[in-house]
C-alpha cells in the first residue's frame, strides 16, 4: 500500500447518458483506479455512472472515491486555477508526454487532468498548464489518461492496495481467485 | 520511424454495435497506435466500426492496419495456437503485468491480445498462454489494452510515425498544428 504523491482529479469533458455511458463510466473506473480522488464528468448529469464506480469502490475499495456529473467545466476550472491548481489538457495537438512528465513531476500541486470528447473547445487549450499528447494519433482518452498516470506515478499505481476492499484478487495464471474479507462485507 | 518486433493482433470479445459502438472504436483505435498491425471484433459484424479506424487510418497513415468484425473467436483462437501463436488475455485475475512482461517479450511468436466484455468465457483463461492482469482493479479493456502493449513496446511506441500519413501533428503547446502532405492527399 502507498498513497498518490499529488491530488489528482479527472474531469472528463462532453458527456451524453446514451452514447457516452460505457465510455464514461470507463474513464471514471480509470481514474479511479490510476491514482486519482475524484472523477468528474461534464455534460449531462447521469446518476448511473455514479452508482455503477460507487459499487466498484464499495467491493474493491476507495469508498472515499468522489464522483459527480453535470459538471459545469467553465466554473470549475477557473476555480481550479484561482486555487492554484495546475490543469492539465490530454490532446493529440499538445507536447509529447515523455517530453514534459518530469516537468509535470515536479511540482506539487493539485492536478485537474482534462480529457475531451470529439470537440474540445479551444478556451480548454489555452486555460490548460500543460497541453500533453499521448502520442500524435488519435485513439482513446481512456487510453490517453492510463498512459498519463501510469507515467506520472512511475508505474507503481497498478501495485496500490486498497485499505478498505471488501474483494481482492490473488493473482493467478489461469482462472479467478478472489478472497473475501468478512468482517467488513458484513460491516456494510 | 520504427517497426515493431512483434506482429500483433488484438481481439476484443463480445461487440454489440448499439451499446458498444464507441468503445469497441476506441480498443480498435488504441490497437492500431500502440502496435498491433490487425484489430478482430468478436460478435456481431459492425461495419461502421471498420470504416471509422480505416479512415482514421486514411488521414494518420498506417493503411495497412486490418480491421475484422463479426469474427468467430473460438474458431480465430484454435487456429492461432495451432499455427503456433500466442494467446495473452488482458484480465484483471491473471498474473501481474510488471511480473510477466519480461517472459512475454523474450519470444519472438505473433501474440494474439484478447480484450474482453463482462463475461469472458472460462475457456478463455484457459486457452491463453498467459492471463495478464494490468493491476487488479477493475477499470477498463482500453486501459489494459495500452497499458499492456506501452509495457510490451517499452514506451517506444509513442514516437512511431507511420510513412503513409496524410496527415501529421507538430507538437505545440497551446492549440492545433496540423502538417499536411499535399502530394499524398491528392493520390488518394
């Protein structure tokens, strides 16, 4: 067990219940897992992606994992930078991740890591600290955010525990093994 | 510019158009960034799926990257073992990525990397060579996905430049710079 080095918040930008909810829900179970405390998702307000990671995090841990939908962006990252936060925009356009991680790295400040839909407004580009690629092709945020904490944690986040897991999984080379703690399912 | 060592297909199980469009998109369009050359789509045939990742293809290059859905996965699984490929199932039961990679990487075989829905079928784990777990939390196949093929190409995969390319980006710090090969665009 260890705790992430920096506050991290991913704000996911364009979100539509219908097209977007496995989407979505995705980014938010990434987060999630990665190393960030919060998910917040702009565009409509969708109570399904909520309850679907508070499951996730009531079986496998982090119940203090924070979600909200129907973000307002505009508001919340001007309040973010008036906070001193830093804001990071994850874009195909922006300087290559390699080139500007230890950048990142070494300032303490707490992260809103931005990802888009198809059309990021170009207020987002110049608001953003940093505009970092993930590579100059397109693909996935999904893909684009692991990469990114997977960098800045140094690959240590895919070995975190977490404290307060009903469910664990012991690693195993073909087939399912999950232990569970007792004591806390029934806690619940 | 570089080739990868390995030829790498990636196989998602379980597509259905209506639910999955967008994400079954995205494994394909991170398959095809991060170093498979062939992208299978199991379930039902989809053909806005390839013509999205063909034009993807058209504009950023690689031309050559295959695109299958309605695939048979049982069927495209004897026949890879027996032509003596290998099976790696992204799951988040299998063996530690970080404890695996290096095993993985020492073989030269073509490795078929299978993705899956919600409920892979037990003859999966299996079948695979190796069931790899990109940490144990639940989060999503598109993260495995990247996770898994960034540990494999060693991060190198981030800088590849596909010759074929209509179009390329020039890093940049805030906002869009698109570089376009005029004599490339008028031969298509």
């Amino acid at each position: 067990m260890s705790a992430p080095k920096w506050r991290i918040t991913v704000l996911k930008l364009d979100h539509r219940p219908e097209r977007d909810k496995r989407l979505t829900t995705h980014v938010g179970l990434t987060a999630r897992a990665f190393g960030a405390s919060e998910f917040w998702s702009a565009g409509l307000k969708d109570t399904n992606i909520m309850d679907t990671i508070q499951q996730v995090s009531n079986q496998w841990g982090k119940k203090d994992f924070i979600v909200l939908t129907g973000v307002k962006w505009k508001t919340r990252l001007r309040q973010w930078k008036e906070e001193n936060g830093e804001v990071i925009h994850l874009t195909m356009y922006g300087l290559h991740v390699d080139d500007v991680i230890d950048d990142i790295r070494r300032s303490q400040q707490p992260k809103l890591v931005v990802v888009g839909g198809p059309k990021v407004p170009n207020q987002i580009y110049q608001l953003a600290d940093y505009n970092v690629a993930v590579g100059h092709q397109p693909h996935s945020e999904v893909a684009a955010l692991s990469i990114f904490l997977d960098r800045l944690f140094e690959g240590q986040m895919l070995r975190w525990e977490f404290p307060d897991a009903v469910l664990r999984i012991q690693a195993t080379s073909h087939g399912k093994r999950i232990i569970e703690a007792e004591e806390k399912k029934r806690a619940i």
